[in-house]
C-alpha cells in the first residue's frame, strides 16, 4: 500500500466525526428514536420473529366471537338489543367461563336508541340477570376530551377504579363513557385506549382518587401499580419508560384465520336450537368484539399490519395467559450507541479505507442481526436499527477524503448525462457521482411515452441525411420541453421518446405532483408540434404529428450501464402499458392511463377537453378505461387544418386494420345526417360518405338495417375527419362513442350483411 494510500484523515473528518457523534446521543433523546422503531424496525421484529416460528400462538383458553358481516346478514340489523345481549350473556353465561370481554359496548344498544326508551324496570331485570349468571362480564370504555351531550359518565366512584397509587403520571382531562347509567352495575368497565402500534395504557387517571385499568385485564385478576410498577396478580407486567405496555401480538393468522375468530351467526343459531355453546370450559375468557362487519370496524396500524382495534385485547389476555411479554432495554440503549459509535468512528479514523468499509459492514450486519435475535428468542426490544444507522455513518467519513480522487471521473460522466437530464440536475449529480450506482430502487413515478406518427413512412420520401435532421429536430424540442418540467428522459426510442416524472437521483427526495406535470408537459409538447406543423401546413414538406401516452405505474429504476457508461432504464409493466396507451392515441391528443388521472390535482372530467375512453389493449382481455385529453378542444378549426395537410400528404385516412368495400360494394346506411354509404369500417370506427359535410367532432347516429322483424341496430360515433369527393359528396372518418359490446355487436353486424350478399369478409381485410 502507498504512502498516500496509508494517510489518516486530516482534521476535518474528526470534526465532522465529533459533531455527528454528539448530534445522534442528543436524538437518542428525542421521539425521533421512537418513530423510527415503530415505523421501521418494529415491524421487521414482528416479521422476523414469525419466520423464525417464534410468535406466540392464541390460547386455546380465549374463545373469540365475533359480530360480522355473516352475524349482520343473519340477524338483519347491525346492532343487538338489550334483549338479546341479554339471552346472549346467559347463553354463554351457561357454561361459567372465566369471564365474558366485551370489546365495547357504549351508550344504549340499538333498541333503546332507536324503537323506544329503556324503561328503568326493564334495565333492572337486566342487571339483575347478568348477575345471576355469576360470570364477571367486562365492557370497554373510552375516553374523551371533552364532555359529550346526550351521554353519561360514567361514575369514578366505582369500586372498580379505586386504586390508591399516587405514583402513577397525573390527571390528564378527560371523560369516561360506556355502557349506560341504568345497565352499568351488570359490567365492570375499564378502558380500552390503545395507541397505534401496539402500546396498551395500563391505567388512565382522570380524578386524584381513581385510575381506569384497562378492560382486558379485569377479566383476568386484580391490576394494581406500586411504584410505577405493574402487577396483575403476582405476574409483573413490564411498561416501558412511558408506562406503556409494548403489546407482544401473535401473527395477524393466529386472530384471522378460519376458525380463530368465530363468527356469532352459528352461536344465535344454537341459540334460536337451544343447543348449548360446545367447547367451553371453566378456564376459558369469552371474548365478544362487536361492530366487526364492513364499514364499521375500527382499524389500526399495529407491527404486524392493520389490524381491528379489539384485537389489541386479544393480545393482552393471551399475554397474561402464557406470561409472554416484550421488554424494551432502556438502560442499556444509550451503553450500546455509545459503544457502536465509538467503534465505527475509531475505525474509519484510524484503519485504511478498506478495512473501514469491513469493520463497518460487519457492525452494520452484526447489529440488525442481534437485535432481531434478541427480539425473536427473548421479547427484548433494542433500537438496534437506529445504532446501526449511526454506526453506518461512519463510512461517510471516508467517503469524504474519497470524494478528491472522484472529482475527475465525475467530469467525465457530465456529456452522458445531459442527454437524459437538464444541465442543471447533471452538474449536480456530477459532484456525486455515487448515487447513480447505488442498487435499483422501486418508485411511483409518472411514465411518458412521445411517438412521432408515420415517421417511417414519411423518411421513405427523403434522403437519410434529411431523415436524421429532422428526427433531431423533433426529438431535441421534445427532450427540451420535459427537462423544463423536472422530467428524466430514459432513452430516445428512434421515432419517440421514453420519459418519466416524479423520480429524482438523491434517492431519500420523493416527489410529488408529478402526474400534473407529465401532463403539463405533454400539452406544450402538442402545442408546439402543432405550432410547426401550421408553419408547414401547405409547403409541400412533411410534418410529423405527435401521440402521447401517460400513465402512473411502480417501476424500478437502475442503472444498467457500466461504470464508464450510464444507462439509467425503467422495468415494469406500467412502462408497456404506456406505451399500449400511446398506441390506442389520436394524433394531436394525449391519451391518460386512470391511475394517472386519479392523481391530477389541475385536471378533472369537468375540463371540456377531457373526454373517457374504452380502449383495448394488448394481453388485456376486457376493455381498458382510459381518459383522452384534447389541448385543441377550443381550437379544432387549427386542428382540422394541420390533419388535412397531413393526409393529403401522405394520402391514407387512418393507419389502424380495417376491412375495405369497392364502389359498388358500398353498403347503405341510415344517419342522422340522412342516407349514408358505409366504403370502409374497423373495430373503432367507420368511414362514410354523406351528401354534407360534417365538423370535427361532431356526433352522428348510424342505423344499419337487419332482417324483417328484426330491430335496426343503432350506434353513436363522433366525427374525426371529413373530406370532399366530389359536389355534393364528403367522405368523413368516424370514431365508435358506444360500449365496446355494442361496437362489437354492430362491426360483427356489418360483416354479417356482406356474408349474406355472398361477400367474404376478410377478403376486405387490410392493414394500414
């Protein structure tokens, strides 16, 4: 190794090592730490464990009903009755359970909110006979910030909440709601406030004499805090140091898969049979989670995905069940990030690039690796992905000292990349260079795909070196207008251009609103082709019409170029998709793919020149809705002209398959334009000849005659072109309006009527 290569960093690096190093221990402080595990790290623990076989499965002692969609289906209602949550308690009551939880039951059920008042006789038999099963029957309750009008509080002076631990955080505002003032002594009702991904409050203060334990554990035993310590029994519940409970959920199959979660349909069947509730023991927690049907389920973000809020309970009486709980290492955080920070920043200070970039790897890997484990076989929660973020900074030291010896190849790399960025983004991946040589990245990003119509056709008419130069021409303002609205252009596609928004190098910078500009820049594409091709119009040189296709897709983006040559592609189904949609286009327009346009914020159906679209697409079976945009809406005098320039120069009507009738062979037609005669037709439209000339974009209605007895079959289309033949004589192109089945049935029609005049059809058959 040379001398230079040996040279340690100067001061700078240890500076900017120093400065790092105390930045991190003072975030470590911050709840940055926190949303990075919830966020990131805990839901990779969650799915470690599950691979490794690890979870916790639910204990066959906690039976789980369920009020679904098949209970709300069976019952006719999405609510129960006093009365029946009554013959419901009993019937589970029946067997002595443990316990029956009640996920929530707030305010009044259904009946007595809605049919009639609760008479106090009848909320009295209630409690009486809840009571009598001699089952404790746990209801949740919530809490709320303000005080609700038409609800109870519920009152603190329950026995329930009589906790005399001063310890516990202070009284935060708030009002307890549950089950109503009359039915209330039939429960014992704690809170059920649960945080998103999974931390469960064991206790709400809410007045200096009372906490509200959580509903899940009065089921259980007799929850009690003492020195900020929790007890359930002689079982100690671990809290972080927010006093919370990290929830130790099970796999999202262990609540959801077939069998789990029982649906209350087959128990009222039983009911309404007088069978009893098989199963059941005296061990066993009933678990009831009401309002689980579509539309009403309270859903939230746990580790292990969305899941419904009364699972949360589930989780926490399984956890009491099997003594299985998550601890989180407090104390020993800050030793860890001391000690791998320490070790990252004395190795890329002292050790030679290489064995840096080694040590560094291997602690990078170590600690993931660790962490997981120690997650998966033990519960114990580290923050082992914000340590390893911070020991991984440390190579960035050496990158700085790298930077030097890149200055040079970064210089090379400007003239490759100015072809597909502006100057300005090129110089500035020119200072790192790195970035374009990082691993594929998968990203939303809006894709354009810009083709020049009949470009091949009309280069037959001219030298190769006219054809190069105008190709030039054509791409050079295109390429222009997409760098001007923040768009990457992938790569020239001979007679188009492949381009792409809402995707930038610095791979942490996401961008957004990129399927308006897309569109911004298509409609200044269009409107400066057309603006050149009016300065042809009549000049006897060609002019060459753009189709654009536009459409929101994930891809993945990567450099497949080698470290001398840059050669950034997208790879995704969205791109053939695009260019599908640029081929289903008219010339002059932009045809929108529907995941862009539920993205437009400047753009609606309400604009008059958004028009919707069936089109059909390659290896796509059914029809693919679509929106057509037409920059030339208010302006289609201009348009009409540019195209009737066009065609006459090229002398061909349209470039899609289509079968062709002779002059005698013109099939008659009735229009609501007056009689008609069908020369030619495809799957999108038809040409025919009428005795007057219609605008572009005009509608027509043609009826085309069947057999006696049979109705006429009738079709919308629009107008696309039209062009005289002669006086009193106007042959117009026309574009199917209708239902992609009522276009099928009228071509299959139209080739039923020359089959019956002893016509082949596809004898007519010609590709454009």
């Amino acid at each position: 190794m040379s001398k230079r290569e040996r040279q340690k960093p100067g001061i700078a690096p240890t500076v900017i090592a120093g400065v790092w190093s105390l930045s991190v221990i003072l975030l470590s402080f911050t709840p940055i730490l926190d949303y990075v595990s919830q966020q990131v790290s805990r839901p990779i623990e969650f799915r470690v464990r599950s691979l490794l076989g690890q979870s916790p499965t639910l204990d066959p002692r906690i039976k789980v009903y369920a009020f679904d969609d098949q209970t709300a289906n069976y019952l006719g209602y999405h609510d129960l009755t006093l009365e029946s949550w009554l013959h419901l308690i009993e019937h589970f009551g029946a067997q002595k359970p443990r316990a029956i939880y009640i996920d929530k039951l707030f305010s009044l059920p259904m009946q007595e909110r809605i049919l009639e008042p609760l008479r106090p006789e009848t909320a009295q038999n209630f409690v009486e006979r809840i009571r009598k099963t001699q089952v404790p029957v746990i209801s949740g309750g919530f809490i709320s910030a303000s005080q609700l009008p038409g609800r109870h509080m519920l009152s603190m002076l329950h026995p329930d909440y009589q906790f005399k631990d001063g310890s516990w955080p202070p009284i935060e505002q708030g009002y307890f709601y549950g089950p109503h003032a009359s039915i209330r002594d039939a429960f014992h009702v704690g809170h059920i406030t649960n945080s998103d991904y999974g931390y469960a409050r064991p206790f709400i203060r809410t007045d200096p004499n009372s906490l509200i334990p959580h509903a899940a554990f009065l089921s259980l035993g007799s929850l009690r805090a003492k020195k900020q310590n929790l007890f359930l029994g002689e079982q100690q519940i671990p809290l972080n140091q927010n006093l919370l409970i990290p929830i130790n959920f099970s796999d999202r199959e262990e609540y959801t898969a077939r069998g789990k979660t029982k649906s209350l349909k087959f128990v009222f069947e039983r009911m309404r049979q007088g069978q009893p509730e098989p199963g059941l023991s005296q061990e066993d927690v009933i678990v009831i989670l009401p309002g689980m049907f579509t539309g009403n389920t309270d859903w939230k973000d746990t580790p292990i995905g969305r899941l419904q809020g009364g699972y949360f309970g589930v989780a926490l009486v399984n956890s009491v069940f099997q003594q299985q709980w998550l601890r989180e290492s407090t104390p020993a955080n800050i030793l860890l990030l001391f000690l791998f920070l320490a070790i990252s920043m004395l190795a890329t200070l002292h050790l030679a690039p290489l064995w840096a970039a080694l040590t560094l790897m291997l602690l990078t890997l170590s600690l993931p690796s660790g962490g997981l484990l120690l997650f998966a076989y033990q519960g114990l929660i580290v923050p082992w992905l914000w340590i390893s973020l911070t020991t991984a900074f440390g190579g960035s030291i050496v990158l700085i000292e790298r930077m030097r010896a890149e200055n040079h190849k970064s210089k090379l790399l400007i003239s490759s990349l100015r072809g597909a960025l502006s100057p300005e983004l090129a110089d500035s991946i020119a200072q790192n260079p790195k970035i374009l040589h990082g691993d594929p990245v998968e990203q939303i990003v809006t894709i354009m795909f810009v083709d020049i119509v009949g470009f091949s056709l009309t280069t037959e008419r001219l030298t190769a070196k006219e054809s190069f130069q105008q190709l030039k021409a054509q791409i050079s303002y295109i390429v222009e207008q997409i760098h001007s609205f923040g768009g990457l252009v992938d790569k020239s596609l001979g007679d188009g251009v492949l381009a792409f928004f809402g995707y930038h190098y610095e791979k942490s910078n996401r961008l957004t609103g990129h399927a308006d500009q897309a569109l911004r820049c298509a409609i200044e594409i269009q409107k400066e082709s057309l603006r050149r091709a009016r300065e042809l119009s009549g000049s006897g040189h060609p002019i060459y019409p753009l189709r654009i296709g536009i459409n929101t897709a994930t891809v993945y983006i990567g450099n497949l170029g080698t470290e001398g040559r840059i050669d950034f592609t997208l790879i995704g189904n969205g791109v053939n998709f695009t260019a599908r949609l640029e081929h289903a286009c008219q010339p002059y327009r932009i045809m929108i793919g529907l995941s862009t346009f539920d993205l437009l914020a400047q753009f609606s159906q309400r604009n008059p020149e958004v028009s919707s679209r069936e089109v059909r697409i390659k290896h796509h079976t059914r029809p693919i809705r679509c929106f057509e945009y037409n920059p030339f809406y208010s302006v289609p005098g201009e348009l009409r002209a540019v195209l009737d320039y066009y065609g006459e120069y090229h002398k061909l009507y349209t470039s899609e398959p289509r079968w062709y009738l002779e002059a005698p062979d013109y099939l008659p037609l009735q229009t609501s334009a007056g009689q008609a005669k069908l020369v030619n037709f495809s799957a999108g439209g038809v040409a025919v000849i009428l005795k007057v000339q219609l605008n572009v974009e005009d509608p027509l209605r043609l009826i085309l005659a069947r057999e006696e007895g049979v109705p006429p079959l009738e079709i919308n289309v629009r107008t696309c072109w039209s062009r005289p033949l002669e006086a009193d004589q106007f042959i117009h192109g026309c574009q199917f309006k209708d239902t992609i089945e009522m276009q099928d049935s009228f071509v299959q029609s139209l080739r039923g009527r020359l089959a019956s005049g002893g016509k082949n059809p596809s004898a007519y058959r010609a590709t454009g």
